[in-house]
C-alpha cells in the first residue's frame, strides 16, 4: 500500500471519527509507515486525533517515529492532561531523543508536566554526554533480585513487561543492587517454579558503562550476539540497557557519518528532502574550502613542472599527470576504506600498526607492479594509436601512427617505450606511496582519539598528488639524460 493511500485511508477514519477502523490501520500497517504518511498532514486537528482513541501501546510508538517539527506541533497541540498521557505512554529514552531536537520553551513545558519519577529519569539521561551509552540507553527494563523464584519472575514480567523496552532478556541484581546476571525468557519458560533466577542466570554477561562511546557499544552487540546489554554506573551498578534496535540506529547514524566525512560533507541532523538548501551548502562549503587550500601544494608542484625544461621540451609528458594523480587517489581511496571500516569494526587499533602496515606493503607492491605493467602498454598503446603525439617526432608536420604507418622507426620506439617506461615507473611509485600513506594516515589519527574519516582522506590526497607530481619529475629529468630524449 502506498503512502498516500495510507494517508488517505487515515484522513477519512478521522475525519468520519471511525475509531474502530483508525484501529484496524494500526493494527495492520506498520507504525513506520502510518508515521510517514502522517508527515504531509498540515491540519493539528488531525494529527493528535489517533493520540486520544488509539490504545497507548500503539500512539507511543507512532509518536517516536514522528519527525521533530510533527512532534513539536502535536506537544504544543495538547493539553498537560494529553501530554502526561503520551509521555506515559512512552520509553524514556525516545523522549529524551526527541527533547534533544526540541526548542528550549518546548523542553521546559514537557518536564514541568512530566510525574516527578519520569523527570528525574529524563534529566538524568540528558546530563550524560551525547553518543555515549548513557545517552541512549533506556531505563524501562525488567530488574529482580537474584533469590527471586521462577513463579514469581513471572508474575512480575506478566504485571510489568508491557513497560518494559524488553522481556527477552531480565536483568538480575543482588541485596545490595550490584548487577550479577542475565536470565533469558525461554530459560525462565523451561525452568521450574522453585528454582531462583540466582540457580539459572548467565554469570558472564558482557555490560558497558555509561561514558562508554555508542559505536564501541554497538560493536560489542555485533561481536557477542546480543539483543539487550546492561548499562553500569561507576559503581558497577545498573541504571538503564541497551537494546538491538537502539543499536541499529546506531550503526546507520555512524555509517551515514562515514560516508558524508569520506566525501567531505558535514553529517546532516535530517532527513535529505527536510533539509533546507542553504544548510546544504553551509555544510559542503568549509570542506572545499579546505580542500582549495590543501591544493596550494599540488599547484606549487605543478608550478615546478611548468618552469622544468624537460616538461618544456617533451610537453607530452604533461599529458600524463591527470592519470598519474587520479591512480594514485584511487589506490590509496580503496585502501583508506578498508582501513577506516577495520579500525570502526574494531578489527584491528593503532596497536595492530606494524601487522597492517606489513600487509599492506606487501599487497601495494603486488597492486603498484601491476598498475604499472599495464600502464606502460597501455601508455605505449595510446602513442602508437596517437590519442597522445609527442611533437618532437613528427614527420613531415604529421605524428606518426599505426594509420599512417610512419611509427615504425627505432627512434619512435626508442622515444615512446622511454616516455611510457617513465610515466610506469612514476605510477608503481605513486601507488605503492598511496597505498602506504592509507594505511599511516587512518591509523595515526585513530591513534590521537580522532575521527580517521574526517581527517585521512583530504590530507591523503594532497601527499599522493604532491608525491606523485616530484617523483614524476625527477624520473622525467632522469629518464630524459639516460635516453637523451631531448
């Protein structure tokens, strides 16, 4: 069903006060989806009537998927009365996401409103800094003492899990509140009555802290297949989890992060079409302005090579520096992914540097050999078929060329194979300097606590052109004395 019959199929429940059917919608369609179609509706009437006859364990989730300038209009559209219903209905951490993007007045109207046990967890979650597990984590979670019975565990989960974020996986304390383990529900279905979760629970339970990073978090879900993780305080006591579909969000936030930061563009706190088109360019701007003044080496090299007599002399070399630059960005570019994604994944940290850097030499070299045999036939290929013409060798006004059969002289030969046998050399150079600088750069900025996207990929470009640009003249000027090219 498409977005705008859903929009329509709820536009006419409401406006015809069929309750019964708004409450089919939701119960057939997905909640993401009945969000999204609500997103077009300009009408608040409307917009809050599914809030005051659709059952709570439906309009809390609705409204956290929600977009902010929605949520916005709905929370100023209510009475406290509406409002204390809905943050009621609610998980805690979602409030606080969505109090995170809210005007200040906003803010200050939900927590004055909210039941003072709902507040303090609220305030208490915004103090923690943002992306770290404190900051995400949710405090509505299943906790029982570890001398609890089987039986009553779950009397408890049938009288409280409709709160809870999850019933899958009950967090297990002691006397004096020190987490001590796990019971996963289908233990608990298969175990007897007068067993203590104590006699069943998982002793090596993995737990982050609350200061730990969310993308370290997200690892840990990854590594140990989790769904729900316990948050600990300095104390090593629980005060909120983290479950599966918080990390979700988690991973497609830092991988979206990734991609803007490979391609030099800020992240963007929204969706691309809610976006205005001038924080599109505020957020594109200073990295090509970085990028121009990073440049400033690349033109003083080539500045160099304009002013040299050997590029004066046999200006066909010039022709060549496009290709150099771009292969050696390129090799380094496939490697600088690899190592940003190994150092995000936590494959491999900055202590790793001489495993990886050895790897890594070892297959630039295998990389630059062949970029560099197939270069020089092709370099040779595209002056015998004259897509490039060096002027020194022209006959009679005419490049020679297999079409007109003047390139077969021992002087063409000599002329071509050395131009092409230059510009190789300069390209196994270019990239095996390329491939080593991908490696160095992400794992020394990983190294300083920095984010390896950000920084690596800007300043990899500039070294590999600069680089690439000196080596091909010095090898010009040596290559052009050796074979007297000029």
């Amino acid at each position: 069903m498409s977005e705008i019959q859903v929009r329509d199929l709820i536009i006419n429940a409401i406006k015809n006060k069929k309750s019964n059917v708004l409450k089919e919608l939701f119960e057939t369609i997905p909640t993401i989806d009945i969000a999204e179609a609500m997103e077009d509706i300009e009408d608040v009437s409307i917009l809050i009537y599914p809030f005051r006859v659709i059952p709570s364990e439906y309009t809390g989730e609705l409204f956290a998927e929600l977009s902010t300038d929605t949520q916005e209009k709905i929370i100023n559209a209510f009475s406290d009365k509406d409002l204390i219903k809905l943050l009621e209905e609610s998980y805690t951490d979602d409030i606080v996401d969505t109090l995170q993007e809210l005007p200040a007045n906003v803010v200050s109207r939900v927590l004055r409103v909210a039941p003072t046990d709902l507040r303090k967890d609220i305030n208490q979650l915004l103090l923690y800094k943002e992306n770290t597990a404190g900051s995400i984590m949710t405090t509505e979670f299943i906790e029982m003492k570890n001398i609890t019975s089987v039986k009553d565990a779950m009397s408890q989960i049938r009288e409280k899990g409709k709160d809870a974020e999850t019933i899958y996986t009950i967090f297990v304390r002691d006397a004096k509140r020190n987490f001590v383990g796990t019971v996963n529900l289908d233990d608990l279905i298969f175990a007897k009555d007068n067993e203590t979760l104590e006699d069943i629970m998982d002793r090596d339970f993995v737990a982050c802290h609350v200061n730990d990073d969310q993308e370290d978090v997200a690892n840990m879900f990854k590594r140990y297949d989790l769904t729900a993780m316990a948050v600990l305080n300095k104390e090593d006591k629980i005060v909120g989890i983290i479950t599966i579909d918080d990390v979700v969000d988690i991973i497609v936030e830092e991988a979206n992060e990734d991609v803007a930061a490979l391609n030099h563009v800020a992240p963007l706190e929204d969706s691309y079409l809610d976006t205005p088109a001038w924080k599109m360019a505020v957020k594109c701007v200073p990295w090509i302005v970085i990028l121009i003044v990073l440049g400033t080496f690349t033109t003083m090299a080539l500045d160099r090579i304009e002013k040299s007599a050997v590029f004066t002399a046999i200006p066909v070399l010039i022709s060549f520096i496009p290709t150099l630059m771009d292969t050696g960005g390129n090799t380094g570019g496939q490697t600088i992914a690899l190592m940003i994604r190994g150092l995000g994944t936590k494959e491999f940290s900055p202590k790793d540097f001489l495993r990886v850097i050895g790897k890594e030499a070892l297959t630039a070299v295998m990389v630059s050999s062949c970029v560099a045999l197939f270069g020089f036939i092709w370099f040779t290929i595209e002056q015998y078929t004259g897509i490039v013409t060096n002027e020194n060798l022209f006959i009679d006004g005419v490049a020679p060329t297999i079409w007109n059969a003047k390139c077969w002289t021992a002087t063409f030969a000599s002329h071509t194979l050395s131009i092409s046998g230059t510009v190789a050399v300069t390209l196994f150079i270019g990239s095996f300097v390329a491939k080593c600088v991908a490696v160095m750069l992400p794992l020394g900025v990983a190294a300083i606590k920095k984010d390896p996207a950000i920084i690596a990929q800007p300043i990899l470009t500039t070294i590999v052109d600069v680089v690439s640009l000196v080596v091909y003249l010095l090898i010009a000027m040596g290559a052009a004395k050796l074979f007297g090219l000029y």
